[in-house]
C-alpha cells in the first residue's frame, strides 16, 4: 500500500494539475509539520484520502487546525495500519512547539506503553528524528534520545520526520535503516509503500 509523507516545505507538483504518478494511489498522508493548514487541505482535497498529521515547532500558529487527524501522543490505524505521532522539536528558546529531552521522554513512555499493551504500530509519525540519525549540529535540530527507545521497542517499519531541511544540506541522507526501521526525512515529500497487514512486532 502506497501512502504520501510531506514536511516543511510546500512541494508544488503535487497542487500541479495533473500530479506526479509516483504520488498515484496514495492511500492515505502524513505530514511530519511546519506546512500551512491551507496545503494540507488542498492535498487532502486533491487525493481524496485520510490526512493524518503531527504539529511542527513553527505550527503553534495555527490559524485553523488542519482537516485531517492530529495523531500527537496516540495511535490510530488507516486501512489495517497503526500510527503513531510526536509534535514539535526540542527545546531550543521556549517559542512554538518545543520539548526538552525529559519532556520527551514523558510523552514516549506514556504512548510507548499504549502500543505494547496493543498490537505495536507500523509507522511513527514525528516532526523531529532520532537522536543521531538525520539530526543537525545546532541544538534545535538535534534529534531525540528517546525516540531510539522507541526504535528499540516498537521496531515499526517507518519512521517518518521533518524538521531537518534537505535544501540546507542538499546531500543529505533521506533515508536510513535502524535495525528493523526505516528512518525517512519526509522533507517537501515522499511516497513509501507499506504491507496492509500491520507489520509492529513489539518486544
């Protein structure tokens, strides 16, 4: 099953008047944040398909919330696949959408205990990434260490961020695999495929 992940920055061919085919099929969207609520709508609209989003540092702006599913802090399940989000990005001066590491922390164990005590998720929907992995050299681009536990535990498929801008680090790595995940920079966009069978194995 394909679904659409987008972050950050607005990707115009897909508001183009006939899209890319790769973004053909489309399941269903995440965004990873910092897009207008606008965008997203005109994607929802454009695709046809359930919209599923976490807030971006910057998105504390919000004028109008999104049309899709704010999945910060819980799961929910499109077609057979459970997802699970995290807003914001660590704390670098206290304005929008920021946590600190212990923060963090607090929120992961709370949503990390929800999907084992359930079926696991697929795919972890963030706006910052794991601490190490696509993260920057300044402290608002550093990475969470709580998110490797959840790489640890939930071994989901994906997971999925924004935040770290490909345009400032034009060979920047997009994807990476971390034991049983991939780790995806969803800058402007991406298209992923994904088994409709949920595939979280939690330990």
């Amino acid at each position: 099953m394909r679904f659409l992940a987008v972050s950050d920055e607005i990707d115009e061919q897909l508001l183009a008047p006939t899209p890319p085919e790769r973004a053909a099929g489309a399941r269903f969207i995440v965004s990873c944040g910092d897009l207008p609520s606008d965008y997203l709508e005109s994607l929802a609209d454009r695709f046809r398909v359930p919209l599923l989003y976490v807030r971006g540092n910057h998105d504390s702006r919000y004028d109008n919330p999104p049309p899709g599913d704010n999945i910060d802090g819980r799961i929910a399940t499109v077609e057979g696949v459970r997802l699970l989000g995290f807003e914001g990005c660590m704390w670098y001066n206290g304005e929008g959408v920021q946590y600190t590491e212990q923060q963090m922390w607090w929120r992961v164990l709370r949503a990390r205990a929800a999907a084992l005590g359930s079926r696991g998720v697929d795919i972890v929907v963030a706006h910052a990434s794991p601490f190490g992995v696509h993260d920057g050299r300044d402290r608002a681009h550093t990475g969470y260490r709580a998110f490797l536990s959840v790489l640890r535990a939930l071994r989901p498929r994906y997971f999925v961020h924004g935040h770290n801008h490909l345009s400032y680090v034009p060979k920047g790595t997009r994807v990476t695999t971390v034991g049983e995940t991939q780790v995806v920079n969803a800058f402007r966009s991406i298209v992923l495929e994904i088994d409709k069978t949920p595939a979280g194995r939690p330990s």
